[in-house]
C-alpha cells in the first residue's frame, strides 16, 4: 500500500496483495463491494490499519480494454464510483512505483472506474508527477436553487448537481460562515442536519446508470475574498470530516451548476481551493448531453505526494481482523466492535 496525498486529501493506494473483485464490469465490482462482501474496505479503512480521515483506492485490473488500469475508491462509509482527488492519487501511485512506465513530459492513460473511462495527463519530470489532469465524466444540473426545508436552518436553497457523484452544494456565506479551518466542525454539524433534509425532500436519477440515485455528499461553497477567479469548496465526507482537497467531483458539480448560470464559459480557466488552501485548476474542455441533459466535460489540475510505503496484513490471532470504530471519531451511529478472542 502506498500513502498518497492530493493537496493534503489523503488516498492511499492498495497496489497488490487482493483478490480481484467479481463483477463484469468496474461498476459491477463496486456494487459488489456495497452490496455482497465489504470485508477489504472494512479492513483497509477502520481502526487500526485505516481512519475515518482518509480514502483508500483499491487497484485492478481494467475490465474495458481500453483502459491501462482500474480502481475504486473505498470510504468509511462505502466504496463510491468516482474521486477526482484519488484519480490524482492513483495515477501518480503508479507512475512513481513504476507499475505503468513513466518518461518525462506528458504520460497519458487511461483509468477504468465504476463512473465510466477517465482520460489522464500526467506530467512528469525527474521521475516526479508533477500535476495531474484528468477529464472528469460528463457533469450536469439536476436542481438548481432548490428549496429545503432543514432543521435549525429553516429553508435554504441548495443547487444538486453530477459530477461522478451527486452533490448538494450549499453556499456557506448564506448561512452565516466561511469555508475555513477553524468553521470545520461547524460545517460537518451543519451538513448533517442539510443531507438528512436532502434525503428526505429531494430526488436525483442519472440519465444513463440506474444506480446513481441519491445524493452522497454536502459541499458548501464560497468566494475568494480577493481573488475573482478562484472558487472555495469544503466538502463534507461521512461519518463527519471536511475534505483536504478542493474535491474532483464537488468542484465538477459546481462548474456544471456555474455553466448552467452562465457564469463560466469553455475555456475559462478558474481555480478550485480547499479549506486548507490546496488549489485545483479547472476548466471546461466540452460540452455534451448525458440523455436529455446538457452536460459539461470538467477537466481540473493537480498535485500529489506520495509519503509511505505499507504493508498490511492480519495475523491469525488478531481479535480484530476487520477493524473496527468508535463514536469518538466515527459518530454516533456505529457499530459495537466485534472481538475475535
């Protein structure tokens, strides 16, 4: 396993030592992780081998041909089709440990995942990734302005959109916050409170894949205070944590909201920051449908740092070969450990 980071979003990179994952398909192998047997993501990300401030990718083999590698993205709570932060990851995991040949310059592939085929740039030197630019999948509105009705809020307005994931985005000046540092634990309180009225009041269905029917994550939004080009993101990530990094698919989703406004245009070069201030280029190389919607194809920029090198495994005796979590970290909602004695 190596330890990777995209602007301090940690996404490690499980690079061998699995079984391949049935499934005929990359969104197959994701269900089946959901659905039927969880174990290596239970294993890879609760205590003591993982945390709730991470994601960890899962390497395999591509299953579309013309794909030069695949994974999917495991989080404390699930494993989800697509991250534009751990693309980054994973294409930089593999260049830099040479499992893919690295020269210097541009080194494109191409990576299959559960949300379809992402083109990638890597662009390298001295053997170092220096950036990563990948095409995230087509991006489109599934709401904009929509009212909700939250607990301690009142009625807000949120804007739904695809960005491999769906997002509800909420601007955080509205309620009364920066995206910062130390508003962190406001964000995750107050994002609770907006997904579980999101869950309840509003209905998302992709065009194409029937499995992509619910909203997954709250990001808020915001402005930079000086600088007209550059959006702020803070994501919020079960079981209550704001993302590192200015998110692949939150900022996706935005864009696909701010070109439906009219507010960014193709070509449009704009930057993406975190709460932590790590910056994603982004601008929009296309535009197409996805059914009947207009959708956009976001292409953002950036950078990763590999900063371990792991081995993991279970011995026999271990009272505790799939983790687990406690409500200090996990929240309230989890399960009581399973002792192995």
């Amino acid at each position: 396993m190596l330890g990777v980071h995209a602007e301090g979003e940690v996404g490690r990179v499980i690079t061998g030592g699995v079984i391949n994952i049935p499934g005929e398909t990359m969104l197959d192998k994701m269900l089946h992780i959901n659905n039927v047997d969880d174990s290596i993501r239970r294993f890879a990300l609760h205590e003591p081998h993982g945390s709730a401030q991470m994601s960890v990718n899962l390497l395999l083999p591509p299953v579309n041909p013309k794909a030069d590698v695949g994974f999917i993205v495991m989080q404390p709570d699930a494993a989800h089709a697509l991250s534009g932060s751990n693309t980054m990851c994973v294409t930089t995991a593999v260049l830099e440990s040479g499992m893919l040949p690295m020269q210097d310059g541009e080194n494109t592939l191409t990576i299959d995942t559960p949300a379809g085929l992402i083109p990638v740039v890597a662009h390298c030197k001295d053997h170092k990734v220096q950036k990563v630019t990948i095409d995230i999948c087509p991006s489109f509105v599934e709401h904009l302005d929509h009212l909700v009705q939250v607990d301690g809020l009142g009625e807000i307005k949120v804007d739904v959109a695809f960005g491999g994931c769906y997002f509800a985005m909420v601007d955080a000046e509205g309620l009364g916050f920066e995206i910062s540092p130390e508003n962190a634990r406001q964000m995750v309180d107050t994002a609770h409170a907006i997904k579980k009225a999101v869950d309840q009041q509003v209905r998302v269905q992709h065009p194409e894949i029937e499995q992509f029917n619910h909203v997954e994550y709250v990001m808020f939004t915001g402005v930079h205070p000086t600088e007209t080009t550059v959006y702020k993101n803070g994501t919020i990530i079960f079981p209550g944590r704001v993302d590192r990094s200015p998110c692949g698919t939150g900022s996706s989703s935005r864009m696909a909201c701010l070109y439906a406004r009219g507010e960014l245009e193709i070509g449009d070069k704009v930057f993406m920051e975190s709460t932590i201030g790590g910056r994603f280029e982004a601008e929009i190389a296309a535009t197409c449908k996805v059914g009947d919607r207009d959708a956009i194809v976001p292409r953002l920029t950036g950078r990763c740092w590999i900063y371990s090198i792991e081995q993991h495994g279970v011995h026999p005796s271990d009272p505790f070969p799939l983790g687990y979590t406690m409500s200090d970290t996990w929240g309230p909602d989890v399960k009581a450990p399973t002792h192995n004695n």
